[in-house]
C-alpha cells in the first residue's frame, strides 16, 4: 500500500495503473503507426509502425527530443495550435518528408529539428513569440521560405548547408544571425531590406553567394 495525503492509499495495482496512464500507445485509424504519448497524453515520445502522413492530435503541447529521428517513411506533418515545444532532432533525418504545417502556439523549435531533411523544399515559417534552436534545417532540401511579418531576426544556422538557391529576405527582419547560410553551395542572390541593421561576420561563411543587395541602414557586419 502507498499512503497519500487524507489517509488515501493506494494499492500497488492501482499506482503502476496511474504509471501506466502516464504512457501509453494510441492506435490510429490507418493502421500504419501508433504514437507513444507521455505526460498523460500532451506529449509525444515517439511512435511504432510506420508512418506516412502525420496529423499530431489537438491537445499535444509538447513533441519530445528525436521523437520521429531518422523516420524514413514520413512524408507530411501536421502539427496543432496546441503544441508548443518542439525538441531538439524531432525530425532530423526524415529524408522522404515533403511537407510541413505548423501551428500557432508554438514557443520553442529546438535545435536541428529539421536537419537532414533532405525532401523538404519549402516551408512556411511559424510566428509569434518563439525561441529558435540552433541549425534548425541544416542540410536540408529547402529551396524557398515564407516568413512570418513579425519575425526580427534569422536565428543561428537557420538554413546552414541547406539547398537555397536565392533569397529575399522580408522587411522587418533586424540581425541575420551567425552561420544562417553558411555552407549554402547553391545559394547565389541575397537581397538584403533597409530593416537590417547588423549582420553576423559568418551569416554567409563558405556559400556560394555571387551577389549581395545590402541595406543602405546596415550599422555593424560582426567579426569584420
């Protein structure tokens, strides 16, 4: 018997049941996969199976470290208004995935989430108050982005040895962080808007950029 608080106690069938409610396996309606939920179902530790189009259920505030790491199978992504951490690897290394649809409550995209992605070539970038990891969609297959109107800065590494070719970075963006394109052998054209006031020395480290539209604000190019 285990004593709780009141005098309740609790028979040792009834705690690994409570234990038990904290993770537990849901079978999806395709058949294909199962997703491992922890946390008493907010949080998503990893899956069994097979899965191809991913819709994470409403409710999920959280998808754990390298929850779908290396899942070659996976194709598409749809992710709630209700998560708000993605961590770190969730998906590195799901070379088959092609599509991505964020939600609105996110607070935290961990570092090389994306990375290794090798058949993602375009994403809509989520906004709001969020904290950016480092190398999020490193080496990955993007070639063209859509920015959120509030996003002020580019994080670390955003796209570093990506497949962008060119890009037109959005008005409002302030600081292009260190290593956002470096090792980008593909890229050629950046244009750069008035909104850019510092560049990090190493934004465009080892790329294979030809030409560069500056801002006529631009204060500081760190490391110069």
């Amino acid at each position: 018997l285990l004593s709780m608080p009141g005098g309740l106690e609790l028979t040792a069938a009834a705690v690994e049941s409570t234990q038990e409610a904290e993770q537990s396996a849901v079978q999806l309606v395709d058949n294909e996969y199962e997703l491992i939920f922890t946390n008493f179902g907010r949080t998503v530790a990893g899956y069994t199976g097979t899965p191809v189009d991913v819709t994470v259920p409403d409710g999920v505030t959280t998808i754990g470290s390298g929850a779908f790491q290396s899942c070659e199978s996976l194709i598409s992504l749809t992710l709630p208004d209700s998560l708000e951490t993605l961590g770190e690897s969730a998906f590195s290394g799901c070379t088959a995935l092609e599509s991505v649809t964020f939600g609105s409550g996110l607070k935290l995209i961990g570092s090389t989430a994306f990375s290794d992605c090798t058949s993602l070539k375009h994403v809509d970038l989520p906004g709001g108050d969020i904290s950016w990891g480092f190398r999020i969609f490193q080496n990955s297959g993007l070639s063209t982005v859509t920015f959120p109107e509030d996003m002020t800065e580019l994080p670390e590494a955003l796209f570093m040895g990506s497949a962008v070719e060119s890009m037109v970075i959005p008005d409002g963006v302030q600081y292009i962080g260190p290593s956002s394109f470096s090792g980008c052998q593909a890229l050629r054209e950046v244009v750069i808007p008035d909104s850019v006031t510092r560049i990090a020395g190493s934004a465009f480290y080892n790329s294979g950029l030809e030409t560069i539209t500056l801002s006529s604000k631009l204060q500081i190019i760190e490391g110069s």
